[in-house]
C-alpha cells in the first residue's frame, strides 16, 4: 500500500485555480519530485498535504489514514515533516539550538518541568541534544553545531533547515526547492544526503527547479502546469514528454 495517497486535490484562491484535481501517490522509501514552472501549484500543493491549506475538495490518507482537515502540528505528529521554500531559522541562535527546535521533545517540555528544572526537563533536553548532534552529523555539520546559524553560508544553512526537519525523525519529508541557492558542493551533498536518508526507510517528496539534480535522483516524477497534473513517470519519460517541455518552454 502506498504511504502518502494525494486524491482530486484542488484549491482555489478567490478567481485563480492553484492546484485542480492533482492525484497522485507514493511509495514507500521512493523519491519522488514534483516539478512544473514558477506558479504551477507545486508549493500549494504541499501546503495541502502538509495541513497548512484546507482543501476546497479532494482527499489526502497518509499511513491508511484520512488527514484532510487535519492541522499541521497533528499530521507532523503522525510523521510528516517539511520545509518551506524560504528557511526560516533563527539566525542569532545556534546551528544546534535551530535543530532542536525540531525535534518532538520540543512539544513534550511542559512550561512547569522547564520552570522547575525537574529531571524529566533535563532527560529531555539531553536526549534532544543527542538526536540533534546525530543528525547534524549525517548532514556533515556537526562541526558548525555551536556556530550562530547567520553566520553559515547560504547553502549550509539550507541543510540546516533539512537538519531541523529531520530532528522530528519524519517518515515522510517534504522538500520544497531544497537546493536553491546552493553551489554545486552543497548541490552534490544535498543529493548524496537524500540517497542516504532513502537507505534508512525515508520516504522524500521534494519540489525543485533544478532540473539535473532531479533527473539524476528522483525515481518518479509528476510535472504541474498551470494547477494540472500534465505528466507523471520515470525521469527518462518525463524528459522526452512533448507536453513538458511545451510547459516549460512556455515559462521562458
Ligand atoms: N495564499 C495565496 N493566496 C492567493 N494566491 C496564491 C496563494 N498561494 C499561491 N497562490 C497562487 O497560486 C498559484 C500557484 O502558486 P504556487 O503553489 O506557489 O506555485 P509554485 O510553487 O509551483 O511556483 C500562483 O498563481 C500563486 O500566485
Ligand atoms: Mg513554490
């Protein structure tokens, strides 16, 4: 059975069709990507299937379970986690501190343990210590842990929102754009990071405009265009379909 089943999806915002009847579904441990011009619907989509959007009609099950409707925090919980297209760090924290903000302790740590310093609060803390440090180190980043995260450049501290994502040891990763703004290093770590996390049972849904990162590592792909699901199949399909390249070429 699939993991993430995504079916007639549509939303509307006042006059425009963003995303219209999109179906699509994904497997377990399969990268999968979503491509399409700028304004296709691509990030409205992950909007809808990570809670942030209520859908105008259609349905999404993940893990055999209904979670249209459902907000965000609730279908993170259940094992969803993503990223935005703009990070959003907290640029006068540490690397570290960042990453712990995503970790599930994060919701456990009641105000009354942390005000009483109970040693629950400090289990706690030290345990989300170690899964940050644990997953800083599979980024290669453990050597930045204690830095102030604005002071990384640009692309490391893309990896260091995938860091923070990761701390919440998702099932399912949704990557919007991940490798904007990264060199080409950062390009070739980003994709070696994603065949890794694949390896261990991880499941990746990633949106982006670099059309070589995703031929050379999406296993499936569908392509958005103007809301429409134009295309779906293996990459050497997707990069012979008249339809998109048409779309594409349309863009420019
Ligand atoms: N919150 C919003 N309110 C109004 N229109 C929106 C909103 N979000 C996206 N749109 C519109 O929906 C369409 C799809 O946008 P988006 O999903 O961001 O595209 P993509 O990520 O593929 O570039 C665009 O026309 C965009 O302007
Ligand atoms: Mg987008």
């Amino acid at each position: 059975m699939a993991l993430l089943v995504v079916s007639n999806l549509t939303k509307n915002f006042d006059g425009i069709t963003a995303v219209s009847k999109v179906s699509f579904s994904v497997a377990q441990s399969e990268i999968f990507a979503i491509i399409g011009p700028n304004g296709a619907g691509k990030t409205t989509t992950f909007n809808l299937v990570s809670g942030v959007l209520a859908p105008d009609c259609g349905e999404i099950f993940f893990r055999g379970e209904r979670i249209s409707g459902l907000k965000p925090h609730e279908i993170a919980l259940r094992g969803m986690v993503r990223t935005f297209q703009t990070i959003s760090l907290f640029d006068t924290m540490t690397v570290l501190d960042n990453v712990k903000v995503g970790c599930h302790g994060q919701a456990r740590t009641h105000i009354f343990s942390a005000a009483f310093r109970t040693r629950a609060f400090f289990e706690e803390e030290v345990r989300m210590t170690r899964t940050a440090l644990e997953t800083l180190r599979l980024l290669g980043l453990e050597r930045r842990a204690h830095e102030m995260v604005g002071n990384l450049p640009f692309g490391q501290q893309r990896l260091v929102d995938i860091a923070r994502a990761l701390a919440g040891e998702p099932v399912l990763l949704l990557l919007d754009e991940p490798a904007a703004g990264m060199n080409a290093r950062e390009r070739s770590e980003l994709m070696a990071i994603i065949r890794t996390l694949k390896q261990r049972g991880m499941t990746i849904v990633l949106i982006e405009h670099d059309m070589d990162l995703i031929m050379e590592i999406a296993e499936r792909i569908i392509v958005l265009d103007h809301g429409e699901k134009i295309a779906e199949g293996k990459p050497e399909e997707i990069q012979r379909n008249p339809d998109v390249i048409a779309a594409y070429l349309g863009e420019a």
